[in-house]
C-alpha cells in the first residue's frame, strides 16, 4: 500500500508538469519558444526518423552513450586504485592529495579551450591510422578531446569514494588479520575491497551521472558531428526547439535508466549494509 501510494504520488507530479507545460505552450503560443508536448512526444515516440540530416534520435544517443562510456571507463580504471592507495598509504595522499585537490574545483567546461589546444579534433582514427571508409566513420566520433572532458567530470566522485571507502575500514579487522599472519594482498582482497565496494560503488554511480552531464560540453567540442549533445546544439542554431526538448528529454531517460541499473546493483550486492545499519 505504501509502495502504490509513492506510485501514484509520482505520476501525478509527472501529469502535472505536462498539464503545466500544455498550458504554457497554448498561451506562449510559438513553438520556436516552447514546443507543445504533442511535438516532442512524436520525436521520442519515433526515434528512428532522421533529424536535420543528422541521423535519428536514437542513432545520436547510441555515438553519445559510447563517449560516455568510453571516458568514464577510463576514469574508473585511474580513480579506483589510486583513491584505494591514497586512502591506504599515508605516504600517498601526501604525495597527490594537495595537487589533486588544486584542479577539483575546475568545472569540466573550463578545460575546453586548453584541450582543445592540447588535442584538437584528433580522434580514434589518428590512433589507429585509420583515414577513409567506415571504419574511418566510426572511429573518428571519439575524439580525444571529448574523452578528456568526460573523464574529468568522472573522475572527482569515484576517487573521493575510493578514499573515503578505504579510510572508513575498521582498522581492527586489518590488524587482527596482520597478527594472524595475513600478508598484504590477503588483507586487500579478503578486507579491504570488500569492506570499501559500496563506498567505490556509490562513487562509480555519482561519477557516471557527472560523466553524462558533461555530455553537452563535450559534444559542442569543434569537430563534433554526431551525438545527442551536438544535436541539441544544432538545433537549436535551426530554431527546431523541439528537437532541442526531445534530446534533453532522451539525455534525462538515458541517465535515469543508469542510475536505476547501478541502484539495482546496489541494492541486490550490498543488501547486508541495510541489515547492518
């Protein structure tokens, strides 16, 4: 009964914002400043139909998910064991905490123009040697400068999380397992991990939302041709407001539905921390 209560509390906000939003369309009564929601469902109801001779919806949101994907692994395998040595070895947050702690404040947006001076459109194709065909198509979507942007966002919440996990061990578990006689990678795979995956799991979903939300910077990056994020953009230079809402919508959709999958993995791996509490 509670559970259907929270449902339906929902809903109702939900079919109160389009009945706000409906109005607010009729009065404006010009789509270029606010498209009816009529418009913007027959956009997300029909992804697969091209859009400005930019490819369709989904087809944008695919190019989009695979750069986050992509920059957000890559801070994943940075951020994880060096927030597990920082939060372990004293010696090693002294090291990087202070340098670190100088760029945190930074937003994402702000490194644009230094990556692009650093990279510029220079992708995956320049990696690989690739030039032409469609190999070519492909790889070139994934510039590095896109990567980097992603990647800083990312990256801030899974060390923080990291650090915090590892720090937040009971040091009795630690040394008690030492007096026994456990080495160091017993004590790290047996103690350590265990107790500190939540924390990194939090962080991971945290990370990834900031990832997808630094999306639109990257995307609006010089030589861009694909992406939700470039989209929008383009778009908007079209005054096709309603292809800006549709991809906003889709960018929300598309993080909301990671952000369930992680709460889910959380909820199933990490049920003994409620029964903990």
């Amino acid at each position: 009964m509670h559970s259907s209560f929270h449902r339906v509390l929902s809903l109702a906000t939900v079919l109160a914002f389009l009945a706000l939003w409906s109005w607010a369309a009729l009065m404006i009564g010009n789509k270029v400043i606010l498209p009816t929601v009529g418009e913007v469902a027959e956009l997300l109801f029909h992804p697969n139909e091209d859009l400005l001779s930019m490819g369709s919806l989904i087809t944008n949101i695919v190019v989009s998910l695979f750069r986050v994907l992509l920059g957000y692994i890559v801070a994943v395998l940075v951020a994880i064991p060096l927030g597990i040595a920082m939060g372990y070895y004293v010696s090693v947050h002294t090291m990087f905490g202070d340098f670190l702690n100088l760029f945190r404040p930074i937003p994402p947006l702000a490194w644009v123009p230094l990556v692009m001076a650093w990279f510029g459109i220079a992708s995956f194709a320049d990696l690989f040697g690739v030039d032409r065909g469609p190999w070519f198509v492909y790889l070139n979507n994934f510039k590095y400068s896109m990567i980097f942007i992603i990647f800083i966002g990312a990256f801030y919440p899974v060390l923080t999380s990291s650090i915090h996990g590892v720090r937040n061990v009971n040091r009795v578990f630690i040394d008690t397992a030492r007096v026994l006689g456990a080495g160091e990678f017993d004590i790290f795979r047996k103690i350590l991990l265990p107790a500190a995956l939540p924390s990194m799991v939090n962080g991971m979903r945290i990370g990834l939302g900031v990832a997808w939300m630094c999306l639109v910077s990257a995307e609006m990056l010089p030589g861009s041709i694909s992406g939700v994020g470039y989209l929008i953009t383009h778009a908007y230079t079209m005054a096709s407001t309603d292809i800006v809402v549709a991809g906003m919508f889709s960018i929300g959709l598309t993080g909301a539905l990671m952000d369930w999958l992680f709460r889910r993995i959380e909820r199933r791996c990490f049920s003994w921390q409620r029964l903990a509490r």
